[in-house]
C-alpha cells in the first residue's frame, strides 16, 4: 500500500525486487514472464508465463518452491484471491483453473472462451464472483459456486480486453 517494495517482471526473463533505496535483488525464471502475483498469506510471489509452470518465490526462504503445472500450455494471466485463499489462472485455449492455495491442487477448470486466450482475470470483493477478458474482446462473468457463467457481453470490435474491473460500491 505504501510502494516501499515493489517487484517487477523484464523482458528479460528476469524478476527484479526493488525497496525505497532501488533494486535490491533479481533472479531470474525458466521461460518469459508475463504475470506475476503476490499471496500475502505465505508470502509467495506467483510467476506465469509462456510454459504450462506456474513458479512459486518464497519471499519468506529466499528460494522457488515447487511449481505447479497447468493444463494450458502458456499462462497469460494470474489472479489471487485472498477470501477463499485460491489462485485463479487464464491461460491459451479459453481454460481458466481454479487452484487451492492451501494443497496446491486444481480444484476446477472452466473453458471460458473456446480457442482464445484469457487476456484477464478478477475477483470481486466477495470473492465468490470473478470475471474473465480473452483475446477475441469477450467477457464472461461467473460464480465459484455454479458451473456456467452468468453474464457475457461481447466488445462491438472484438479487440482483445486487457483488463477487467469491478465497480464495488463504497461502504458508508
């Protein structure tokens, strides 16, 4: 919340880690990033990118930790969610799937666009609604809890959506 910690993904298939003084440490990871996120829980922070692994950096040890292995051949976006402790993975081929944190196990998967690749991922703040962007500028909205999706809505040009937002309203 105060950006004293940042940590960046480079073209170069490296991960850098900067504090408030500057870069303070890069790594590097096994193929070409193109997603990172962070479980404040364990303290991991989750790389995706052009391979079916989705590496985990223990921020806490200093190391990687065992990756988990995605059914799409490439993962194009990441989205953790905190409520239900699960990660959510978009990848090619329209697949989105769902991964508890806590077994590091898939738990389900959802082909949210046939033959486009998911662009974007977000959960709500209930953490039960989620939505998904793909290549070919669709957008479908779904709940954890049901099988199908709820709302899907089409962009007039059928650009790709690069990212998807919630509207949450404020709590007075």
């Amino acid at each position: 919340s105060d950006y004293s910690k940042l940590a960046f993904i480079g073209a170069d298939r490296s991960v850098e880690f900067h504090a408030q003084y500057g870069r303070h440490y890069k790594t590097r990871v096994p193929k070409f990033p193109r997603k990172i996120c962070f479980n404040p829980h364990t303290c991991d922070l989750i790389v995706g990118g052009s391979s079916e692994e989705i590496w985990r950096l223990s921020l806490d040890e200093g190391k990687f930790l065992q990756s988990m292995i995605s059914d799409s051949q490439e993962i194009n976006t990441l989205d953790y969610n905190p409520y239900l402790n699960v990660l959510m993975t978009g990848g090619n081929q329209g697949a989105v799937e769902t991964w508890d944190y806590r077994e590091r196990s898939k738990v389900n998967k959802v082909i949210a666009n046939r033959g486009a690749d998911i662009t974007s991922l977000i959960h709500d703040n209930s953490g039960y609604l989620f939505a998904s962007g793909s290549q070919d500028g669709l957008v479908r909205l779904y709940d954890l809890r049901y099988s199908s999706h709820l709302l899907e809505v089409q962009h007039p040009y059928k650009l790709p959506i690069k990212s998807v937002k919630f509207h949450e309203a404020s709590k007075n």
